[in-house]
C-alpha cells in the first residue's frame, strides 16, 4: 500500500512540474511578444531612442528568464531569441529603422510560434 501511494505521489509531482513547465513558458512567450509588437510598432513610429529604451529593457528582461528556460528547454530556440535581442538592439543604436523593423517582426513571429514547438503537443509524442 504505501509503495502504490508513493508512485501515486511521483506520478502527481511529475504532472505538476509538466503543467507548471507548459504554463511557465507559454506566459514567459506571451510577454516576450507584447514586448516585440510594443517595439516594432515604436520603430515603426520612428521613435528610436524610444525603441532603443525598450530593447535594452527587453534584453535585461529576458537575460534574468533565460536561465530557468534554458533548464527546461533547448538551448538552440533560447539561444536564438538572445541572438536576434542583441540584433534588434544593435540595428535600433545604429538607427537603421528598415532592419530594426524587421529584426522585431522576426521576434514577433519566433515570440508566437516557440510556444508551440517547445511545449507539450499531442503530434510530438506520436
């Protein structure tokens, strides 16, 4: 009886710590694409010192996640985002507004589609 109690309870754990994982990282994607869209539509607005205030936040921000991501995903989607951050940063302190733009709509769109492909998917598992 306590043995099947005991598996009971490492059973639920392990649940736990997945749904706690899926719910982690589809707020963590969430928030890094309000802040993508909230700095591509100020580049696009032509506020670049505005833009380059926002992507140096984002980059301090996601620094300070990265870490426990990296924990429970692959490095390869959290090294990306890090890379294209230093990109949008550096196009935006240079002032070119073309690649900032498009630099941040590429953050837009890997902030959106992450989620899915690091999460739990029933099309993984077959």
């Amino acid at each position: 009886m306590k043995k099947t109690i005991f598996a009971l309870a490492i059973i639920l754990i392990i649940i736990g710590a997945g749904v706690g994982e899926q719910v982690y990282l589809h707020r963590l994607f969430a928030e890094l694409h309000q802040k993508t869209v909230s700095i591509a539509e100020t580049v696009q607005a032509e506020d670049m010192e505005g833009a380059h205030e926002e992507a140096l936040e984002l980059q301090a921000w996601w620094n300070k996640r990265k870490h426990l991501l990296e924990s429970i995903v692959s490095h390869n989607e959290t090294k990306e985002v890090t890379l294209r951050i230093a990109e949008l940063e550096g196009y935006i302190a240079i002032d070119d507004q073309k690649s900032s733009y498009a630099t941040a709509q590429i953050m837009v769109e890997l902030s959106t589609n992450l989620p899915h492909l690091l999460g739990f998917s029933w099309d993984t598992i077959a």
